[in-house]
C-alpha cells in the first residue's frame, strides 16, 4: 500500500476550470486557513492569467489579494505556475520579464512552481528553475500529455528525462489537460518516464473532462505515483481535476494512506458551493464520456470560449462542427498540445474557420508565430499546403519581419515608467485603462456577499426563464406562448 500526498487545486484549476479565474481574494479568505490546516503538500494558488482576469475584471490588485492569501496560510507550501517563455500573453514574452516574474512571485511568499513548455523550450523551464532555487523553491517540471501518433512514450520519456537532469527541477509533474489517460496507457508511459527521472517523485494531474480521471488516479497510485492534484467538491470534475472527497475515500477504500484531516472539507466545500450560487459560477460539475473530445483535446475552460465565440456571430449551433475542424486544424499543425497557449490558437482558428466558411482565409498572428518556430520547434511537422497558406497570409510578412524583442529589465523600466517590480509586471501585461480602474477601485475586499433570499431566488429563476428559447404562461381566462427571436 502506499502513502498518498495532496496537491489542493481549489483556488488555481479549480476556479480556473469552473469559475473562469474570477476567484475574488475575499471569496476564499473566509476559508483559507481551513485549507492550509487540512494537511495538503502544496496549495497551487497563483498564476499570470488568474493576475490580468483579476484586474480586468474584478478590478482588484492581484498583487495585493495574493498577499493576503499567503499570509492566511502559513503551514502549507505554495505554488505559482508559468509557462517557460509567455507570462499572460498568448505571444512570447522577453526573458528579462519572465525571470521578474519568478522573482516576484517569490518575494510574494510562493515557494513552490510548475513550469510547462508545451513545446519543451527546456532550457528555458531550467533558467526559470535556477531562480526559484534562489528562494528554496520547489520546482515540478511538467510533462504536458497529449494523445496523437508523435506523442509516444518515448518522446514524453526524452523530454521528462532531460528535465529531470537539472538538479533544480524537484520532481515530474504529468498534467492530463484532457482527462484522456486511462490505465493501458498509463501502465506504459508511467514506467519509461520513471526509467529516466532518476528516482524523482511524480505528480499527476487530470482534468475530468471525461469523468475518467479519478479511475486514472488510482490506477496511477498502482504504478508508484504518489502526489495527486484534487480540488474541493464544489470546484472539481467537469472540466475541473477529481473531487478531494472521492480521491480520498476511494483510496482509503484500497487500503492507501494519506495525512489529509477529512473532518474539514465540508466547511469548505459548504463555503465554495455558497460562494459559487451567490456569484452564479459553476459548481458541483459532472461530464458524460464523449468520444469527440478524445479527438480534439480541447481543455474544459476553453469549450467556454469557443460558445462566446460563436454566439458572438450568431452561429451558436455550430458548436460541434467547430469541435471537429478543431480535431482536424490540431492535425493540420502538426499536433501542438492542447494547453495554452496552442489550444487557444488551434480553437480561434478552427472558429475562423467555421465562421468564414473559408478555411485559413483569415489566419491570427500568433498562428504565423508558431509556423514561424517563435514558440519553439514543433512536435510534428505542419501539413505543406496548410504551412503555405500560413505563410502566404496578409500578415505574414508584418509578423515575421517582427520577431520577438528580448529588451533588458533597464530597458522595461524606462519604457513603463518604473522601476517598482509589482508595477512593472502589471505595466508591461495588462493595458493601462485596465489598471487605472483597478487602482480607482481601492483596497481587495476579504468577503463576498452571500446574497441569500426568498426575492432573490426568485429573480434568479426568472432569469434563467429570461434564457429558455421557449416560454408558456397559462391561466383560466388566457394561455400566452412566448418565442425568443433568433
């Protein structure tokens, strides 16, 4: 049998996955030192994306909620996550700001890190790493499982291998962002990763966006993994990583051991679900098995985007026509994994072309980038027409002609006025009118109103009427059939 620890997923995938970012500070401090007093290994909390939806749309100073976050948990480790070369951006962001950014996060009381590349720039996650190592951080190296003919076990394997050959990488993260893993393939790829880390503990983590992932869990126990990612019961499943409770009592079920305090998740997961209703965010989340998503490996936050997409031009039940020219254009590009920055590039294409009805009639900068090798060497080489087409675009010539800058920290000063390293990232990642109302909106609020009455249910079940394509009312004296118009 083993002994089991626990990544919390909560307040970083979680909210991620299920509440699009937008976790308030005050909307998890009432409960946050519960978390940090159930006994977790590390609670992955900070992250760029979750900073610049903060300020745009909530308003508040990432900077100033994540303190007040770390100070209420004191006990646990905490962890920030970057990818090796962008910081919010779905471009390339200079290393001079990356490292500011790992260093900031530091200053901030992080002391823990997963770092990805999806395209194994592993010279630079080893940069990265070396600076955490100036805090006495740990650092997960993270393999990003995708599921397509180039991605064998032997490419993850190579990859995990070199990572690991840093002593400032601490262990393996393996991150399933489309829950596809089951026990076949994970009786194959576990092993040869394991033959080339030299000893080094693995992590797993995986969306159950196919309600696979908790059976994946503990076929991964079986084959020595021994730190799992889970998030409270409010915040999990769906597009979201396994519930904390079922994980648990599944393992305790088979006879494993962990050193979680069971007697604390329901005042958390209580708190959450309250949370999550009053702000009308997703909780409490389940999915069906469906085969095209084995196919397009889209992760559950981004099927979020695409609908915004498509609703924005009225073409809402093309849903899954998008979903499969996303399987082929993932294909066409030679099989980039679906994490971001590439599943946001692969989806928005795929919607272009929908939309256009013309494929690669209109094709996005960052699209040019990756063709060009800015991102990183691609796994699979992209289709010889479909690379024309890119590079034959109205843009092209623009976008390569500007490759990516690698200004020095002195330079991002003076261009953003400041030499204060919180406002520098802030200046240099999100747009000025952005952080003008953010700064206009005054300190982090540490509560959130759990707006609770009999009026108000009733408001919000007339909203969700307001939705229905459909309404009927009938009385004694009239029946009166409503349509939404198209």
């Amino acid at each position: 049998m083993a002994h089991v620890d626990f990544l919390d997923e909560t307040m970083r995938d979680g909210q991620q996955s299920l509440w699009g970012m937008r976790m308030q500070a005050g909307m998890a401090l009432p409960v946050s030192p519960l978390i940090d007093r159930t006994g977790f290994r590390v609670i992955d909390l900070a992250g760029s994306s979750l900073m610049e939806v903060l300020i745009k749309h909530a308003r508040e100073n990432p900077w100033e909620g994540l303190d007040l976050l770390v100070n209420s948990m004191p006990r646990t480790r905490l962890r920030g996550g970057m990818r090796s070369n962008a910081s919010v951006t779905f471009g390339v962001t200079p290393d001079a700001l990356m490292d500011l950014w790992m260093r900031q996060l530091n200053e901030h009381g992080i002391r823990s890190f997963w770092i990805y590349d999806v395209l194994y720039n592993i010279d630079k996650m080893h940069r990265l790493a070396k600076i955490a190592k100036e805090y006495g951080s740990e650092v997960a190296g993270s393999i990003m499982f995708v599921m397509s003919p180039v991605h064998t076990d032997d490419y993850f394997a190579e990859k995990a291998g070199r990572m690991a050959a840093s002593p400032d990488i601490d262990t393996i993260l393996l991150y399933d962002t489309a829950g596809v893993l089951d026990k076949e393939r994970l009786r194959t790829l576990v092993p040869a990763i394991q033959a080339k880390i030299g000893g080094k503990p693995m992590e797993f983590h995986a969306n159950n966006i196919l309600g696979l992932s908790g059976r994946a869990y503990l076929d991964a126990v079986d084959l020595g993994i021994t730190i799992l990612h889970t998030a409270s019961r409010p915040m999990a499943n769906g597009p979201s990583v396994p519930s904390t409770e079922s994980v648990v009592k599944n393992l305790e079920l088979l006879g494993h051991t962990h050193d979680l305090d069971a007697s604390l998740f329901k005042p958390v997961a209580d708190h959450f679900e309250a949370v999550g209703k009053a702000a009308g965010f997703l909780v409490n989340q389940f999915n069906e098995y469906d085969v095209l998503s084995v196919e397009h490996q889209i992760p559950g936050g981004m099927t979020g985007t695409l609908k915004a997409q498509l609703a924005q031009h009225n073409m809402s039940d093309k849903l899954d026509a998008v979903l499969e020219e996303t399987a082929t254009v993932r294909r066409e590009l030679g099989y980039p994994g679906m994490a971001t920055p590439f599943s946001q590039l692969v989806g928005t294409l795929a919607v272009l072309n929908i939309v256009t009805g013309k494929r690669y009639s209109v094709i996005p900068d960052e699209v040019i980038q990756y063709a060009a090798g800015y991102y990183g060497e691609t796994v699979a080489p992209i289709e010889p027409d479909v690379l024309d087409r890119i590079m034959t675009s109205s843009r092209a010539a623009d976008v390569l002609d500007s490759p990516p800058e690698q200004p020095s920290i002195e330079d991002l000063q003076k261009r953003y006025g400041t030499t204060d390293p919180d406002e520098l990232i802030l200046r240099a990642l999100v747009p000025e009118p952005a952080l003008k109302k953010m700064w206009q909106a005054g300190p982090v609020k540490t509560t959130y109103p759990l707006l609770s009455s009999p009026e108000l249910d009733r408001v919000r079940k007339l909203l969700r009427v307001a939705n229905l394509p459909l309404l009927q009312i009938r009385s004694a004296e009239m029946t009166l059939t409503l349509r939404k118009s198209a």
